[in-house]
C-alpha cells in the first residue's frame, strides 16, 4: 500500500527567507502524480503544486518549486521569500493515475509552517 | 470559482444521535469525496462518490453512510454518533476527466468541526 511520510509536524521561517518542506512516499508504481496542499488557518484547503512522476522537470508555480527525486521517493516543498499569508499546514500527498477508486488521493500527516515576522 | 460549501462550520451532537453533513459543489463536478481530519493523522478518506447514486467505500467507513441523490450533493452521515467520530469534516469535489480518469485536483469545503459529547 502506498504511504505518505512528512516528518516535521511544524516549522518556522522568518519572513522573507527561504524554507523547505519534506515529504517521503512508499510505492511500487512508476506513474503516479505527488502534490502540495496549503491549508490556511480557518481557510479551504487548496492546491499548490503537482508533480507528474513521468516528468523529471520539478514543478514550479511562482514562488513555490519542488524537488522531486524519483529514486529516492522524495518530494520536498521550497517557498522561497517567505510571507506571512503562507503560514498554514501544508499537506504532501500522492495519488495514482487511473480512475474509480484507484486514484484516490493519500494524505500525508502534515507540517505546520509559521512565519515570523 | 469552484465553489463547494458545508451546511455548518462548528456542530455539537450528543452520542447516539444521528447526524447529517451536508455537502453541496456548484462546479457540476462528477466526483465528491468525504475526509475526516485529526491531528497527527492527515486527512482520511470516509467515502466517495463518482455519480448520482454511486458510492464506494474509503479507507474509514465504519461508523457512517452516505448519500448522493443529485449531482451536487453529497451527505455524509453518523448513523449512530460516538465521541471516537469528533472530528474535522472535510468534503471535496472534482471532475471527470476524458477516458474516466478522476481530475488530480481535488476542490474542498471549509470543513465541518464536529463535536460529539
């Protein structure tokens, strides 16, 4: 069965720096999708960045960039110029790409990021 | 904008009483999913549903049902509601993609924190 592994509950960055995520999965599928979502305090959790497995490019989206290694099933967050709106918990997750109940998505546990200003 | 709304954002249910979780998407979206969310644990797929009337179990049924009657609503219910079931109910919906592929992307509700004394 596939897992999904974040291993730092929180973090803190000061504002305007640079802070990096981690994420680490489990699979023995060769294609699949990996993404980031942000979950805003008392906000809707939305998408940050996807990753398509087949793709060895890492995903970028404004200040937002991965680094996916394949081999080593790692797929960490980089937001660069921290600012106080990214303070959220962040959650790493993965999914296979096919339908019905195949693809449904898995979670990882989350990482509580703070900004200090 | 996708919209998906939850019919409560906070709700207090003594045990044994059984409680509905109202979902609704206005993006005419073929797939809506029901997460429960704990600290430490991620988001957990309950159920989903990828058509009116079609449902398949996730990875935590036990304790619930749903229906899907129409389209954009998708209810999530607590038979029979234990404190184990106090919670954060996330609801979720994406759309179909050509050759029945379930979207990467997945739209989420404002959550539900549910309360059972």
């Amino acid at each position: 069965a596939q897992t999904v592994t974040q291993s730092q509950p929180e973090m803190s960055v000061q504002e305007a720096e640079t802070v990096t995520l981690s994420c680490t999965y489990d699979t023995s599928e060769s294609d699949y999708y990996l993404f980031w979502y942000k979950q805003p305090p008392s906000r809707q959790m939305i998408l940050v960045i996807r990753q398509e497995a087949y793709k060895q490019q890492n995903a970028t989206e404004n200040r937002f960039s991965v680094n996916f290694q394949k081999a080593a099933k790692s797929f960490s967050l980089k937001i660069s110029d921290s600012q106080l709106g990214d303070a959220a918990m962040y959650f790493c997750a993965y999914r296979r790409p096919s339908s019905s109940s195949a693809s449904k998505i898995i979670f990882g546990s989350g990482t509580r990021l703070s900004i200090r200003p | 904008d996708v919209k998906v709304t939850q019919s409560s954002r906070y709700l207090v249910k003594r045990t044994g009483e059984k409680v509905f979780l109202e979902c609704v998407q206005d993006m005419d979206h073929e797939n809506m999913f029901w997460y429960r969310q704990d600290p430490g644990l991620g988001l957990r797929l309950i159920y989903f549903s990828y058509d009116v009337k079609m449902k398949e179990k996730g990875d935590i049924p036990e304790g619930y049902s749903v229906s899907r009657e129409k389209k954009e609503r998708f209810s999530l219910i607590l038979e029979s509601a234990s404190t184990n079931q106090t919670s954060m109910y996330l609801c979720a919906s994406s759309f179909e993609l050509a050759g029945g592929t379930i979207s990467y992307e997945q739209y989420f509700g404002p959550g539900t924190r549910l309360t059972v004394t």
